[in-house]
C-alpha cells in the first residue's frame, strides 16, 4: 500500500516546516487513516487462505467518484470495507455516537452508505453478486468500540477479524474470483483527488538541505564524500543514494512539472557540488532540455521505493505498535 500523493507531500513539508496549523491537523488525520488502513490490510493478507483478491482505494463512479477503502473477492461473494482507525474510545447507542464519552455529531455512516449505494448502481446490471456485504471495520489498537442493538450496519472491531476470515473461507463456494475481479476492475476510475497542490508560500518557507533517512537530523556537505555519517543516530548512507533520495522528494512536491537544475540546487541547500547533481540528474532523470528533466512522479512507481519517507513501516510501525498487533 502505497501513500496517497496528498499524505506524502504534506509529510515532506511538515519535515521542511513550512505547513500552516489547519494543514497540520489535516496530516495528523491522513496519517491516522494511512496507518488504520496499512494495519487492516495486513492483517488480512496475514491470515487469509485459498481463493481471493483484495482491492484498495477503489474510486467507482466518473462524476463525483466514491471512494471504497478495500473490497475482499472471494469465492463467496465480495466484501466492502471502510476502515477506521480512532485514538479514543467510540461507543454507539440509541443512535448517537460518543467519542471519548464525549456525543460526536459526525455520522461515521455517510461513506459506508455513499459506497455502497455507489457500487451497487456501478454493477448494477453486470451481475453484480448478490453476496455483497458491507461493514464498518475499526482497527482501533485497544477495541475500544462498543455499541448496542441499534446499530444498522456490519461492524467488525479487530478482536472480530479471525473469527470473519474464519466464516469466509468456510463459506460455500458461489463465484469465480477471477471473473467477480474482472468485473470490478472494469468499473474502477483513477484517483481524481490526488494531487496536493504545492503552493508559492510553501516554497518560500520551504527549508532546504539533506537530512538523515533514520532519525531526520540535517547533514552537512556531500562535496567529495563517498559515505555521509549522521552525526546524531551514526547512520551512514551512500552520498549518491542520499541526494536521489531528496531529488525523489522534490519530484513529489512538483507533482507533474519538469525538474530544473536550479530548483534542485536550492533544495538541497547547494550542500553537493554542481558536478555532482548534473551527473546525478542525466544518470537518473530524462532530460527534456539543457538543465531541465522529466518528472517521473507520476509514471514511475519506484520513486516512491526510493524515498521509504516518512516511516519504514516494518520497522517502526512495529516498534511502536507491537504490543496492540493482532
């Protein structure tokens, strides 16, 4: 599962520092989603067996797309899941929902509903596949979801999800998976929210320079070092991969506009030499003309594999975790 644009984009301006209070929180909420929704998928790939495909972040429908945070097809039928991921406590009853004891207004519904009113007008007619179901899954750390018989939809609370893999694979055969996932893929639509615009203000107050991939502390100069050590954590990176890791990070913030040797320069705070990021730019970027490249955000997935930013899941998502993993 890869960040949306909008998730790594705004991780990369928090680190630089140049995010307002509204945006912050924005991060704050996207990073929680991100995390609730690595976690579910996780879980599922774990512990599920025999016949199946999981989908995530499908977009059906071309005017005003509806977005589904994973479908389960399997033999079955097929599964829609919205994930949530809440740092307090959600208690449901007599139709009002409470957050940390406290009454929340917000109708945790309305995507579920949209969703599958979406989906099921999308295959409406295809043969949709009448053992559809929905739930609203919590992968909230501590099961701290509780509600009472007035709840109108599935539910499933991580304590839930062994025993719901258990009665998939154990119920009877109904659908070919391949034919139930071509179907489906024949109705997804791209991502039309994406791109996170990258505004004047935030170059202005963008700092520059190259930072440390395990702890983020800034390093100093590159000029003729093979190795740079942090002298905060002593992780030691190769100066080569260290600065096309930060070109990848700038090619994020552009989105779809062309790189410029100049930019790039300024970027890094000019901590390489001017040789240097030439060679690192005509080995690793199509020129398109003299000190200007193809962005290959957008067309290239491994730029993502390249910046491993901000969290290397398997390592610190573990280690902060662990003891609440499934």
């Amino acid at each position: 599962m890869q960040m949306t644009h909008e998730l790594l984009t705004l991780e990369i301006l928090d680190h630089r520092q140049c995010l307002g209070a509204g945006q912050t929180e924005r991060l704050h909420a996207l990073r929680q989603g991100y995390w609730g929704e690595w976690e579910f998928q996780r879980i599922l790939k774990k512990y599920l067996t025999g016949d199946f495909h999981l989908l995530t972040d499908c977009y059906f429908g071309e005017a005003n797309p509806t977005q589904v945070d994973a479908i389960l097809v399997c033999p079955s039928g097929c599964y829609l899941f919205d994930v949530k991921n809440y740092r307090s406590a959600v208690r449901y009853e007599a139709g009002t929902f409470y957050l940390n004891d406290k009454r929340w207004r917000h109708n945790i519904f309305i995507q579920l509903e949209r969703m599958v009113d979406r989906f099921n007008q999308e295959m409406g007619g295809q043969g949709r596949p009448q053992g559809t179901q929905s739930y609203l899954a919590f992968i909230n750390e501590r099961h701290q979801v509780t509600v009472d018989s007035t709840w109108p939809y599935g539910i499933l609370r991580r304590n839930d999800i062994w025993g719901f893999l258990k009665g998939v694979a154990q119920a009877p055969t109904r659908y070919h998976t391949d034919r139930l996932l071509s179907l489906f893929q024949g109705k997804l639509v791209a991502n039309p929210y994406e791109k996170c615009q990258v505004t004047t203000d935030h170059w202005l107050r963008m700092e520059g320079g190259i930072y440390c991939w395990r702890c983020r502390a800034q390093l100093g100069d590159s000029y003729r070092r093979r190795k740079i050590a942090c002298k905060s954590c002593g992780f030691v990176e190769d100066s080569e991969s260290l600065l096309l890791r930060h070109l990848c990070e700038l090619a994020v913030l552009l989105y779809d506009q062309p790189l410029s040797f100049s930019l790039a320069r300024k970027f890094l705070s000019e901590q390489c030499s001017n040789r240097s990021l030439h060679r690192l730019l005509n080995q690793n970027f199509e020129r398109i003309k003299r000190n200007t490249y193809h962005n290959p955000f957008k067309t290239n997935p491994e730029i993502y594999q390249r910046i491993v930013w901000p969290i290397d899941l398997d390592r610190d998502y573990y280690r902060i975790h662990q003891k609440f993993l499934t």
